[in-house]
C-alpha cells in the first residue's frame, strides 16, 4: 500500500513539476531581503491557491507570512517554506529552492492527503535570513499541534543536516565627541578608536573559545571624513554557540570585550541585542532514517554532518526543532566547495542542479510523510526522540 501510496505522490508531483521549476527560476531572479517578501509570498501563495490549498496569506500580524493547507486528517505535518534573499548576493542561500520544494511536497502530499488521514500545511516563512520569522509565528502557536515539521536546504552536498548553532545577533554603537582632527583633535572622543578598540577586544577573545563557537562582526559605520573625529561608530556582530545554554554564557563575554573600547577611549557604547535569538537544532533521527532511505531512491546517497563537523550556521528552524520533531537535511545543489553565500552558490541556484534538487527533495519528503503513516512505528518513535531532548 505504501509502494502505491508513494507512486501517487510522485505523479502528482510530476503533473507540475515544470510549474514549480518556473516558481523557482522567477523568484531567484527576484531576490527580496527579509520582510520585504512582497512578490515571493504572494506568488507562493497563488501557486498553491491553483493547486486546491486554502492560503491564508499575513498570518501571525506578519504581512509576508502564509498558511496554506489541504487535507483535515489526524496526522499533521508542515513543510516550511522560506524565500528570502541575502543583500547584495541574491539567492545565495538558496531560498527559491526551499520555496518551491515545499510546494511540490505540499502538491505531492495533497493528493494522497485523504488515504493518509492527512492535514499538510505548507507554511511560508519569512526572514530566515536574521529575522526569524518561524520564531515570532510559533509564538503565536503556528506550530501547535503539528506531528513533524520538515524542509531541506540547498548546500554543496547532501548532507542528513548540518551544524546548526544557536545564534543572537547584537549592534554595537559607540558615540564620541566630534573635533577637527587637525586643529584641535584633544577636543574629540574618537568613536572609531573606541569600536576598533572594542573590535580587537574581541578578536582577541576569539582565541579563547570553544571548538563550536563562531563569532564575527562588520564595521557599518566608522565616521564621514577624515578630518573630523568620528562622533559615531557602529558594528554589526553575530555571537554564535552550539546550544541556547552555551550562547548565554558566552554573550556577556563579548559585550564586556566591546565595553572595553568605550572604557580606555572615553567613549560611550550601546548595545542592542537584534531579532530573536536563534536556537540550536535538534535533528530527529528517526525521521532523517527515512528521509534518507527515499532520498537513496533518488540516487543520492547522504553523508551525515560529522563528516563535515566545519559546516556551521544557524537557522530558525532550530527554534521549531525544539516544539516538534523536526528534519533540516542539505541537499546539493552545487559542486562540493562551492560554499552558500557566496555570488559562485547563487548562480547554482538557478541551475540544472538546483532544478534537480526541487525534484528530488520534493519527492524524498513527501516519501517520507506516506513512511509516517504507513510504518506504525516511525511516527512513535520520533515522538518518543523528540520527547527526550
């Protein structure tokens, strides 16, 4: 039954494959930064209106958030979809892969949705990307009641998941006195001194962190001319950890480096702590088994993240990990060494290679949610995982 159940989907899937494959090419070539996913979301969301799905569009008081569900039975899964693009470098993430592969798991699930006793929503996410957008809709009970959450994300080779860290995000503004630098430089307080000073502070801390945390930050703002004493400078940072815990203790450490710059200039500083901080995420072993065993059957076979144990980043999707149980493998989409965010990754994103992923994922998730009915073992068994983490 299973086998049949599988093939339904997949035939489902095919009828609008080609549709999904223009989804995909048509938002990478309008790349939208988070919460300005104007045309992302709305073409998301007529997609899946074509294809049967009740779309609620703005859900959670967020305008470029969606819903869009089909089915009304007992098991409930989400496939999240996410569609923002990164500044400057476009779909170098790889966005308009996660989108319209979610799409297509919704297509395939919806039309097997009835023999499963199936409820699949297809959830548009926005502002992955430093937002986090998941995280301010499952305060608002997005993810209530849901038995499995899933989306895969592109990489440079297929991977069970990778190391997704927590993370928290924090401006860093110094302020001075502004003087003419050549006439009389003793009237300044040099802000600029101060955020270099606070810079090298945390450099130097950098030395002394642990294997799984990443600190790294941009100067955004340094002054307006040479000759004057900048009154004003700001940094963006991103603190890194491997779990929430760990980033708790080590955030006072990088504010009391920056505070460090303020202290020896006479400067002073504020810190703001961006967005919401991100979780770490918790894979679901059991569900990442049968996501691979379908994967397999599409030819690809899947390394696990400790044999890349350097491939770090942080997602919202780790905030959803801890409500649910919850799947994030890396699918490849560009040869091995060509890293995301870079221009090189976004250019794969429109490729023959990311076209094949849209298939691939598609189909490998939607597999995996026919396993969930059909084995009445793997639904208890992620439940009890999820259950000891």
């Amino acid at each position: 039954m299973a086998t049949v159940t599988k093939a339904a989907a997949r035939a489902a899937f095919d009828r609008v494959e080609g549709e999904l494959i223009a989804l995909s090419h048509r938002i990478h070539a309008h790349p939208e930064i988070k919460w300005e996913e104007e045309r992302a979301s709305a073409w998301l969301g007529e997609a899946l209106d074509g294809y049967g799905f009740a779309v609620e569009s703005g859900i959670c008081d967020l305008p470029t958030a969606f819903q869009a569900t089909a089915g009304s039975g007992p098991l409930h899964v989400v496939v999240c979809a996410e569609y923002d693009a990164l500044p400057g470098i476009g779909h170098a993430c790889g966005h308009n892969i996660i989108a319209a592969t979610a799409v297509g798991t919704g297509v395939a699930l919806a039309a097997v949705a009835d023999d499963l006793g199936l409820t699949v929503r297809v959830m548009g996410t926005p502002a992955e990307e430093g937002g986090g957008g998941k995280i301010l809709m499952a305060r608002q009970g997005a993810f209530d009641g849901v038995d499995a959450a899933m989306m895969v994300h592109p990489a440079d080779q297929d991977l069970d998941s990778f190391w997704a860290i927590a993370i928290h995000e924090l401006t860093a503004t110094y302020r001075g006195r502004s003087a003419h630098a050549a006439a009389a430089p003793h009237l300044g307080v040099n802000a600029l001194d101060a955020a270099v000073l606070g810079y090298m502070g945390v450099a130097a801390l950098r030395q002394h962190i642990e294997s799984h945390e990443r600190i790294h930050g941009v100067f955004t703002h340094g002054g307006d001319k040479a000759n004057i004493v900048p009154d004003r400078a700001v940094m963006q940072w991103y603190v890194r950890s491997g779990t929430t815990e760990s980033l708790a203790r080590l955030k006072p450490r990088v504010v009391a480096a920056l505070e460090a710059g303020a202290l020896a200039t006479g400067a002073t500083l504020d810190i703001e702590w961006k967005h919401p901080p991100y979780a770490d995420i918790v894979d679901n072993a059991s569900l990442l088994g049968a996501y691979a065993r379908n994967l397999a059957g599409r030819g690809r076979g899947m390394g696990a993240k400790a044999d890349r144990p350097e491939f770090l980043g942080s997602t919202d999707m780790g905030d959803v990990s801890h409500l649910v149980p919850s799947i994030h493998p890396m699918i490849a989409v560009a040869p091995p060494g060509i890293a995301i965010h870079t221009p090189e990754f976004a250019e794969h994103a429109r490729s023959e290679r990311g076209d094949a992923a849209v298939l691939d994922g598609a189909v490998a998730m939607a597999q995996t949610v026919v396993d969930l009915w059909s084995d009445p073992a793997l639904l208890p068994a992620a439940q009890a995982e999820f259950q000891r983490i």
